[in-house]
C-alpha cells in the first residue's frame, strides 16, 4: 500500500510545541507524525563521528527518539483505566521535547486494528472475566490486527533512517530492522500502572510478549 504526504502545521500542545505532518495512504486512511527538531537534527546526527566515548553518547543523544503509537480513543482522549496507552502517549510526547529530536508515528488503528466498535465488544467480554487477547479470539478476530507498513515512508519524510524506539513491543523493533531503520536502542516505557489495567499489563507480558519482566516486576500492581 502506498502513502502520501499531505500537508504539515505547527501543534502547541501542554508538552511543547511539535510540527504536525498528515499522511494518507490509498484507501484515504489518515496517519499523523509529530516531530520535534526534525529533519535538521537527524541529518546532523549522521554528521558526528564516534571516536570516543564522549562523543559517542552525543551522537546517540542526537539520534532521533521515536515513539509508534497506535490510535486509542478511550485512552488518549478519554484516560480510560483499561490499558496504559494515554500515559505512554503522554510520556513520549514530554520525552521527546525534553530531548528536543524525535517523532511520535501517530497510526489510525484503533483497538490493535480490530477497530473502535469491536474493541468496545472486547472490553463487554473482558468486564465477564476474559483477557485483553481472548476476548478479541472470541469474537472471531486477530489478537493483533496492528501493521506499520506506514512508519518507514513516515520516516523517511524526515530523513530519518536510525531511531531510538519508545516501546515495549518486540514486534515493532522488528518490523524497523527489517525495513532498513536502525533501531540502535529500545526505551521501555512502564507508565499508567493501575489496579484495574494491573491483568491487561500482564497478559501482554505473559501471552503476547512485551518486554515488561524486568521493568514491571517493579510495579506493586502486578506482584500477584
């Protein structure tokens, strides 16, 4: 599937100010990145030799910090308790401009790409007692419906070809490395722990292998 870019603007928001840039892909479906210190940092960054370890970790600090985020409604907008995605948008967000070079891939597929109304099915079944992952089985849909075949192009509309990656989603690493970006470090992101999302967290570590061990055995809610 082929993607276009739109149009771009500037976005003041409570984190800082971003540049807002939309993308449409064939079928009219649209995507939005949100950058910070784009594309002039990231071409800098292929500038700084890494000689020593000084300045190394300046080169490392210029490369991008990108965060894949795909669309949740009752979260992002409605701080839904149910899973820990408006914390994680939020944390990417002030992350990002405290670092001052990066990208949120802002990607319309809600609920993991089963869709809004589907996704309010699942949260019927997962009020009966059900997990996050069998309650989408039950309905007769993927566990994860989610693609990012948009991310590179997205990218690549910044000239950015390396990234530091704000995730906690093996898959996401690996659909960039095999895509030709460089995912040269994974920053986990544990925000939004809470007693109700405390199994949602867990069945994601546990059945659909996020890499949350090391992190979230910190986590009170989750030491059950």
């Amino acid at each position: 599937m082929s993607y276009q870019f739109i149009t771009s603007a500037t976005l003041p928001t409570r984190h800082g100010e971003f540049d807002i840039h939309v993308f449409e892909n064939q079928d009219g479906q649209e995507h939005v990145m949100l950058t910070v210190g784009l594309p002039k940092v990231a071409l800098e960054a292929k500038k700084v030799p890494s000689t020593d370890s000084s300045t190394t970790k300046s080169s490392q600090d210029a490369i991008p910090l990108v965060r894949i985020h795909s669309e949740c409604l009752t979260g992002d907008a409605f701080g839904s308790l149910k899973c820990d995605c408006g914390p994680q948008l939020d944390s990417a967000m002030q992350a990002i401009q405290k670092t001052g070079c990066g990208a949120i891939l802002y990607l319309r597929q809600e609920g993991r790409g089963i869709g809004l109304t589907n996704k309010i099915r699942a949260y019927a079944l997962q009020d009966q007692g059900h997990d996050t992952l069998d309650a989408n089985l039950m309905l007769g849909l993927p566990a994860d419906a989610r693609v990012y075949d948009m991310c590179k192009p997205m990218l690549a509309h910044v000239d950015v070809n390396e990234v530091r990656l704000i995730t906690n989603n093996p898959d996401k690493v690996a659909y960039l490395k095999e895509h030709g970006i460089n995912v040269v470090e994974r920053v986990p992101s544990v925000v939004g722990v809470n007693d109700i999302n405390a199994d949602y967290l867990a069945t994601k570590r546990d059945r659909m292998g996020h890499l949350l061990d090391q992190e979230i055995y910190t986590a009170a809610h989750l030491n059950k």
